[in-house]
C-alpha cells in the first residue's frame, strides 16, 4: 500500500507530498484549503516546534511540555496526513472485487468521511482563509492599506518562502555550536544527511546553520565584517533589548558596544541597539524592533 513518505526534517516537503496528492482532484474541495491553511500556521511557528512535530509525526515521540498550547495543531495536520494516507490507498484499484474489499473500501470511505470534518474550520483563534491573523472583529476596514508594499504576505495561498537561516562558516562547527548552546541558550541539531552538512541551532525564532569552513586558499575563517569591512555580521531583532543584554553579561559574554539609554536612542535617531562578540570573532547587533508582530504578519 502507498504512503506518504514523511521527510526526516523538511516539513515543506512534507507539505510538497500533501499538495502533490490533492492536486489529483479526487480529494474533497476543501481539502487544499486546509492543506493552505495548516501551512501558513507552521510557517510562524519557531524551528524548533516544527522540528517537535517533524519527530513526533515520524517516531511518535512524544513533543515536550512546551508545544502544549499548539497541539491542536500538530493534530490537524496528522489528521490531513492521515487523510491523504487514505486516498492514496483507495487510489489502489484491487483486480478482483469480493465481499470482503468492497466492505473494506466502503469503510475507508467513512473514515474520510470523519477526516473531512475539520476542514475548513477555524483553529486556535486563527481564521480559516486569513490564516496568519487571528479572528478578532474588524474594526475599522480603512485602516490597513491591502496594498501595502511594506507588508508580509499574510493570505491563505501556498507560502513559497516559510523561512530564513543565516549561515555561519565555522573553523570548528562543534566549538561554536557549544558557545551558543552553553552561552546562548541555543538548541542544536546535527543535520548530516543533507546536501550541506551543517549543525541547525535554534533559539525562539532565529535560526543559525554552522557549517565548516572549507576554504583551502585562505589562511583562516575570517567574520564576514572583516572580509567585507562592514560593521556586524548577523542582526537580531528583539522586543526589549536590556532584558538579553544582561543575560549575555551573566554568561561573560563580550559586549563590543553597551546599550544606550531609550531617550539617547530616541533622540538619535537610530534602533536602540548593542553589540556582542562570539567565540569566533562574528559581531552580532542586537536591534530593538517594537513592531516584530507586525514584521512576521502576525497583525
């Protein structure tokens, strides 16, 4: 019997495999509208949820305690994946049709049946066709330009692009890996069976891929900052700056350039902002950016 095969990491090929199978047109009507939908829901999730629900859909594991609050989540996409399981095993015409098959298959249409039922409703708070925004009451529909250059694509349509990862080229991928994991408060996970080996390290919603360096010319791995002589090599975006500051001076974490006060920053006009050095010499800004929610299309 066909199944869908589940990728060990990839959820967007996960979701290429769902696409592929209701585009046959043997599928409810509404059933890539719910495949829309519980793709534009993962795509705002952190790596480290999908990567929870990535395991949890191949080995059963169970996911930890913090992805509690999106399990009807993960649950609605196991409930499609089970969905198009089932299609596929009804698109198995069998040569002779006994008793004991047409029972069978009348069965598995019952299931779809039962499977169908939550397309095309609403999920946590989430609006089936708005998809990246909550259903709250709209109040006021002149507010918010639909035109809006500035503004992520928050529609319910396939997302192409669900995601972004620096790239950091390391003379020890495992040294780094374990400053950020001990220093940082990153998550790490050894990715060695993709086309670019590469340790994925995760915290909140930033992403970081170390890969090791592979320049034979060149005497050492240098930062890009200094390759190119701009002034940082990654930002980070953040909500309240000072709160992470002092976590990175508790770990004696370098600081390259001190926080400045609110009013200093206002009055300058630039992002409030410092600057931390990692155990390879990368310089990172950390950049407050009050308005994220609405950067990631979450308002």
């Amino acid at each position: 019997m066909n199944k869908i095969t589940i990728p060990e990491h990839d959820i967007n090929q996960l979701f290429d495999n769902l696409v592929s199978i209701i585009n046959v047109g043997d599928c409810a009507d509404s059933a890539m509208d719910e495949c829309k939908f519980l793709n534009s829901l993962f795509a705002a999730l952190p790596a480290e949820a999908v990567e929870e629900f990535m395991r949890f859909l191949a080995d059963g594991k169970k996911p930890s305690q913090a992805c509690d609050e999106i399990m009807p989540l993960f649950i609605r996409l196991v409930n499609l994946v089970t969905y198009c399981d089932k299609i596929l095993e009804l698109r198995e015409l069998p040569i002779s049709a006994d008793m004991k098959i047409i029972k069978k298959r009348a069965s598995l249409n019952e299931e779809l049946d039962n499977l169908e039922e939550p397309f095309g409703k609403n999920l946590m708070g989430y609006a089936f066709g708005s998809s990246s925004k909550p259903d709250v009451p709209q109040q006021n529909s002149q507010q918010t330009s639909k035109n809006d250059n500035n503004s992520p694509n928050t529609g319910s349509g396939l997302l192409l692009m669900n995601g972004s990862a620096v790239i950091f080229p390391c003379a020890d991928i495992y040294k780094t890996s374990l400053f950020y994991e001990q220093k940082l408060g990153f998550s790490a996970v050894m990715l060695d069976d993709e086309s670019m080996p590469h340790i994925r390290i995760t915290r909140d919603n930033i992403i970081i891929n170390l890969v090791q360096y592979g320049n034979k010319v060149a005497n050492e791995c240098l930062p890009l900052r200094k390759v190119y002589g701009i002034p940082y090599d990654a930002y980070i975006y953040v909500a309240e700056p000072l709160l992470l500051l002092n976590e990175l001076k508790s770990a004696d974490i370098k600081i390259i350039k001190e926080l400045e006060s609110s009013e200093k920053s206002v009055n300058s006009g630039i992002n409030r902002e410092f600057v931390f050095e990692d155990c390879d010499g990368r310089h990172i800004c950390v950049s407050q950016c009050d308005n994220i929610d609405k950067i990631l299309g979450f308002v």
